[in-house]
C-alpha cells in the first residue's frame, strides 16, 4: 500500500489542489492536522475556510484519512456553533473518509485518526502493526524538536502511551513542529513522522510510505529527496 502523508496545509488552497490532484497516485491520503489558519495570515475567517475544506473534501476522489490540529479547533464561547470544537470536520467521515476518533482498515493496516486536545489512546488498536494520525509528534523523537532552539515540544502524553501500551503503533504521522529538528525519529517501538512546512514553497512538503517495501520517503523543493527503511 501507497500512502501520501501531509499536515499543516495551513488554508493555502493552491496545496490544497496539489493533494487532490496526486490522491490518484496513492491507497489514501493522511492529512495530520491543521487544514485552517488561526493566525489570521489570510482574509478569509475561521468559519469560511472550514466551509471551503469541507467543500474541498466533497469533491475529493480518493481514500482519506483527516485528523484535526491546534489550528481546526475553537472555541463556541457558549453559542451555538456545531462548527467549533472540531465539529466541521467531526460532520465530514464517510466510507471514503475517516475523521477524529475514527479508524479504518485499508491495505491490511489498521488507521487510526486522533482527535487533537483528547487523551492519547487507542482502544480499537490490534496487536499487528498500524498507523497512527496524531498532530503532535511524540516527544524525544526529535521530530517535535524545534530546529531553532532545540526545544522538544512533542507530546509528552503520547510518548508516555507509546511506552506504556501492548499495542502501540508502527508509525505515527505527525505535523505541528513546523521545522523540527528531523523529519523522522523513533520513540519506544514507534517511528515518528512530520513532512515539515516550507511556506514558500509551490507544492507542501510531504512524506510518502510504501508499506510493502518499507520505504518511507520526505519529499520537499528546498532540501531534496530523504529515503528511509521503516521494516
Ligand atoms: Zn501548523
């Protein structure tokens, strides 16, 4: 099985176009958070951009996997508001596409989407190898290390799940840590992936697996090709 992994699209619709256009290249597409931007860097509100992802994964043709970030997520502030707290994408799981909480087999591979700010854990996990979307990278992988200040931001609460757990996951497919220290790391039994943000650049970094080959490969214009053996 083929899979593309990228995360923190960050509202830039043009990468938004390049994922559907190469989801025919791929089992799925793993999106690992933060499809929106809170930062306020574009015009287009909170609300309107999750109504734009949404139209945009209606008309995606392909097999998805969407986990939601830091940057999907606020507050309904006691209104009424089903878009909030995740909610707009909570509304979007199909047969084709799997949301927060959820979790499907494809390729023989057991895919589990985590909801950001829940608790890491993993009921439905089975004992043979999976994959999990999580947007934090766990900590002392050093894919949650900020390059700048080497300064690890990783989820201390995933790491202490990944050690503690009979049945933790074969990848973690992470984002969050816009340029980490590597792209790729280990924790206890677990390997730890993040494509990285390049903000410049034409097309999102990404990362892709190969889950027969075990080839697991980082992809980006500013630093090249990076193959790595996951078996
Ligand atoms: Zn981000």
């Amino acid at each position: 099985m083929k899979l593309l992994h990228v995360s923190d699209l960050h509202f830039r619709p043009h990468w938004f176009e390049w994922v559907a256009k190469e989801a025919c290249h791929y089992d799925a597409v793993c999106i690992a958070g933060d499809l929106l931007d809170m930062f306020g860097t574009h015009e287009t509100g909170m609300r309107d951009q999750a109504a734009w992802v949404r139209t945009w994964i209606r008309g995606f043709s392909g097999r998805l996997f969407v986990c939601s970030g830091n940057h999907d997520w606020w507050d309904s502030k006691g209104v009424v508001d089903n878009d909030a707290h995740g909610g707009w994408l909570d509304k979007m799981g199909s047969n084709q596409v799997t949301v927060d909480g959820q979790g499907a087999v494809i390729g023989g591979y057991h895919i589990f989407c985590h909801p950001f700010r829940f608790p890491a854990c993993w009921p439905q996990a089975p004992s043979g190898k999976w994959i999990l979307l999580h947007h934090a990278p766990p900590a002392y992988a050093g894919t949650g290390v900020t390059g700048s200040t080497g300064k690890d931001q990783g989820c201390r609460e995933l790491a202490a799940a990944i050690i503690g757990s009979p049945r933790p996951p074969w990848l973690i497919l992470s984002g969050h840590i816009h340029k980490p220290k590597s792209w790729r790391g280990r924790h206890g039994a677990s390997w730890s992936f993040n494509p990285t943000f390049d903000a410049e650049a034409p097309w999102p970094n990404h990362i892709t697996i190969d889950t027969e080959s075990g080839v697991v490969t980082w992809i980006t214009s500013r630093e090249g090709t990076w193959p790595v053996r996951v078996l």
